[in-house]
C-alpha cells in the first residue's frame, strides 16, 4: 500500500497524491467542497465526492488494481472495477 498521506487543509489523503500522482496515474484537486479524482487510461474514472466525508475508494481499472485511496478515513466506501 502507498504510504503518501498529506494534510491538505482539513482533508487528509492518503493512497495517491494531491495533483498528478504518477504511480497511481490518479489525477487529484481539492476545489473547496469537493475533491475530484480522476484517472485516464483505456477507460475514464472520474469520482468526486464532498471534502468533508470520510471515505475510501477501491479502483480496480484496465486489469490493475490500486492500493485503496482515503479521503478522511473510511466511513462510506465506494468499489469501481473496469
């Protein structure tokens, strides 16, 4: 499991980066509200859920499945396989 966590104001993220993580290929910006994650490959992943939930996202895509990413820890869980 990736062991990059930041502090991003009040969001903690762990699992990819903030920006371009070019290990998981995620795309991450935190825009006020919102965290938006995205991945481009073969397939499109593109999630965005509200800065103050707790919750963990379980990507599996074009046959590699990422370490689960943490967006304030793990109260709901969302599971993407494409």
């Amino acid at each position: 499991m990736l062991t990059e966590e930041q502090k991003t104001g009040e969001i903690d993220i762990s699992g990819t980066d903030e920006g371009y993580d070019t290990t998981t290929q995620v795309a991450t910006v935190v825009d006020g509200q919102k965290v938006l994650l995205q991945r481009i490959l073969t397939s499109t992943v593109v999630i965005s859920v509200d800065s103050s939930a707790e919750t963990t996202i379980n990507l599996e895509q074009d046959g590699k499945e990422l370490d689960p990413i943490q967006i304030n820890g793990q109260d709901t869980t969302i599971n993407i396989s494409q």
